[in-house]
C-alpha cells in the first residue's frame, strides 16, 4: 500500500478537499487497526457531516486551524 498521507498533509490547505480528508481520515482508521469497512463507515460519515455544516473555505480554515495545533508541543 502506498502512503499518500505524507503528500496529502503536505499540500497547500487552500486546495484541500473533503475528499482529502476523507483519505487522511482512513488512514487514521487502518492504522489504528479499524475493519475496513467500519473505516470506511466512519471517515464517509464524518466527511458527510463536514459537508453539510462547512463551506469548502470554512473547512480549510478548520484543517489549518487543526494542524498549527498537531504542531504545538504538548506540556
């Protein structure tokens, strides 16, 4: 299986998609050792709601917003 996280995570958040969430979000799910099915169930239903509460700009904001915080150090 190839990785596409790393490149995923590394593009620009001004073109991040639902979809590229939806990628990073199931392989979260394999990694954490989720059925696939129930991954797939999951990261369809989180991307879903996403959808339906968040323009594409609010939900780059969000992902930014997301990620300066994965960077900070934890105390």
């Amino acid at each position: 299986m190839v990785n596409t996280t790393s490149s995923i995570k590394s593009q620009p958040i001004a073109q991040y998609s639902f979809e590229d969430y939806k990628k990073e979000c199931l392989q979260r799910a394999t990694n954490e050792k989720l059925p696939p099915d129930v991954a797939q169930d999951l990261c369809n239903c989180t991307m879903n709601q996403f959808r339906s509460q968040y323009s594409i700009d609010e939900f780059r904001t969000l992902v930014q917003k997301s990620k300066i915080i994965q960077q900070q150090p934890r105390h």
